[in-house]
C-alpha cells in the first residue's frame, strides 16, 4: 500500500466534528474504495461513530490525541500549545511519509501556520496560496488566494498564476488554461504596483498556459478565465461575498414561491429545474480549499459543512494526491527558476519547536 491512497483526518476540526468527519470518510469510501484513513483526535468519541461503519472500520485507524484546536485560538498559540493536537499530528502522518493528505475542517489560520511549519514551501515558493474551484457559467475556474497571504508582491502574484495554471492541467484536465489578474479595471495603468508589475512578467515569462490579462470581479462568474489570481486579502472577500451572494438568493426564491398560492403551483412546475440548481450552486460540491505550494497535500474544508461537503474534501485530497499535484509544480517551477532541490521533508522540522 503506497502513501497516496492514505488520507490522514483531523477527527476534531469542524463545527460537528468527529460526526461529519467519519460519516464523511465513509461516503468517500463509496466513492473511492482503495482508500485507507488515519483518523487523529479523542478516540473515546470516535469509535463508536466509525463502529456504526463496519466497512470504513476495516479501512481505518484511529491514533488517540489529548489536545484539540478550537476554532477561536490565534495561529501563533496554536503552533506553541498544539503539539499533541489532531490537526498537529495529522499534519505530522503527512511529513512522515505515513499519509499521502491531510484534509482538516478546524481553524483555517492555524491550520495554514502549522502546515506551512511542518510541511514547509515547496523549492521555488515563497508563500502557499488557498485555491478553490468556482462555478462559471462556462464550466469552472481555479481562483487564489483566498485568504493565506494579506500582502503579496509581484512574485508571490506570478508564482500563484503557475499552481493555478498547474493545478488546471493536472485535475481539471485543461491543456492550456487562461491566467487572469483580479483587478479594479482591464486598463494597464489600473491597479496596484504588484499588480501591474506581475501583469508584465506573465506577460514575458514563458508559462503553463497564457495570461490573458486584468480582470473584473464579474469575470469570475462569467468564466472569462480558468485561473483567477489575486492576493488573499482580496480574494477573501470574494469568495465570502460570492457564499453571501448565493445563500442571498436562495432567500429570495424561497419566499418568491412561498408569496401565493400561483407561486407555489409554479414551483412545483419548476421543481425539476430547480433542483437542478440547487444541485449546480450547491456549496458542497465546491467544498475542500487546497493549500498549494506545501511539500504535501492539504485540504481545508469548511467548519460548518455536512458529510456530504466533507466527502467533497476528501474527493480534493484523492485527487490531488493521485495525480501528484506537486510533482507538477515542482517540474514546472524547476524550469522556470531551475529548481533542482527534491522534494523531501527533513524529519528535523518535526522537532524543531517554535519559542
């Protein structure tokens, strides 16, 4: 059995944790039967959960652990007082080569800082970027960062456009994926310094795919390009704006068809296109933010999702790992930089402590 069919759990992460987690892992076995599962956190709460699952029992082990990250505690505490933690030490089965992923619904900042510690920046990155996949009218699009990096200079901007470009190749199946800016305007002279100035390197370098230029906030949905780039303060708000948007007018549908009796008699017309909506827009399908540009696999999913949308974090993380996401980026980083470290993660950095 190789790594990349072991998925390491943070049993304790989420808002209805370890429920979702392990009726989760269980309909992700469905879904993919070779997988095996590491399950990290309070075994006494565990167990008896996964023994409702004979199945995903068999293809599971639970490794007890004291300590939990609570959704509150601050990246920096978490990386002093989580040593013994289940997010912790499911990052560890990672860097030790006895997992091939991590998937994880707890605290996003601590999970990025701990990630970035143990797992550490692929040769030729500087910072990890969270990406998801969106909706489009056209199919779907990569955008990133949402939310790991407040700050980011011209490189940092270039060096998500590669992952994006990549991560399109690798698990969307799209040859030659369109790269585009997040901007306030499509006119060269607007937008920040770093904006512009990663505009005219895309323009120049030679890159996974072709840049097409600034874009607008409307172009996401409209899927002007396959990969949408910005820094993680922006793309915060974009991607909290967009699950607003969503949650907003499905309010609106359901009180439109609740208003009279006609509206009601329309729904129950409409039923079936609806549905199709509904499963189109559905967040859980989206759901699992890849941590791209770590020396493995990381997948956050959302704190307040079902196992239905944890399942989706765990179809992430499967696919990420079998289609070695980051040997992509590592070949195509080593030739735009002429990288030539291997991938490896020193077993040091898992005792090596932060003050």
């Amino acid at each position: 059995m190789t790594t990349d069919t072991v998925i390491a759990l943070d049993a304790m992460g989420g808002d209805r944790a370890p429920e979702i987690v392990v009726s989760g892992a269980a309909l992700a076995l469905e879904r993919y039967p070779k997988l095996k599962y590491l399950f990290y956190g309070d075994e006494a709460q565990i167990k008896p959960i996964l023994d409702l699952h004979p199945g995903l029992a068999k293809a599971s082990d639970i490794h007890h652990t004291p300590d939990i990250i609570t959704s509150d505690m601050k990246p920096s505490l978490a990386l002093r007082q989580g040593r013994r933690s289940s997010m912790r030490l499911a990052l560890n089965a990672v860097a030790q080569r006895e997992a091939g992923s991590v998937v994880s619904a707890g605290n996003t900042g601590a999970l990025m800082a701990m990630a970035k510690f143990v797992l550490k920046t692929l040769p030729g990155i500087d910072r990890p970027a969270i990406a998801t996949i969106m909706p489009t009218q056209v199919g779907e699009s990569v955008i990133l960062d949402l939310g790991a990096n407040v700050e980011c200079d011209a490189e940092n901007l270039v060096q998500f456009a590669l992952m994006g470009a990549i991560f399109c190749r690798t698990v969307l199946g799209i040859k030659d994926p369109t790269i585009g800016l997040l901007n306030i305007g499509t006119e060269e002279l607007k937008g920040h310094d770093e904006v512009r100035m990663a505009a005219t390197i895309l323009r120049e370098r030679p890159i996974p795919g072709s840049f097409y230029g600034f874009v607008e906030g409307n172009d996401i949905a409209l899927g002007t390009v396959d990969v949408v780039v910005t820094d993680g303060f922006t793309g915060n708000i974009v991607l909290k704006t967009v699950e607003g948007t969503a949650k907003l007018m499905v309010h609106f549908l359901r009180h439109s068809f609740a208003a009279s009796l006609s509206a009601r008699l329309g729904y129950l017309l409409a039923r079936g296109a609806m549905q199709k909506l509904k499963l189109r827009t559905d967040p859980r399908r989206y759901n699992g933010a890849m941590f791209l540009g770590l020396q493995g696999v990381c997948v956050k999913s959302h704190g307040g999702t079902d196992h239905e949308g944890f399942a989706n974090a765990i179809g992430v993380a499967h696919d990420l790992m079998t289609r070695h996401l980051n040997d992509r980026i590592h070949e195509e980083l080593s030739r735009q930089y002429g990288v030539v470290e291997p991938l490896t993660i020193q077993p040091a950095i898992l005792t090596d402590e932060v003050e």
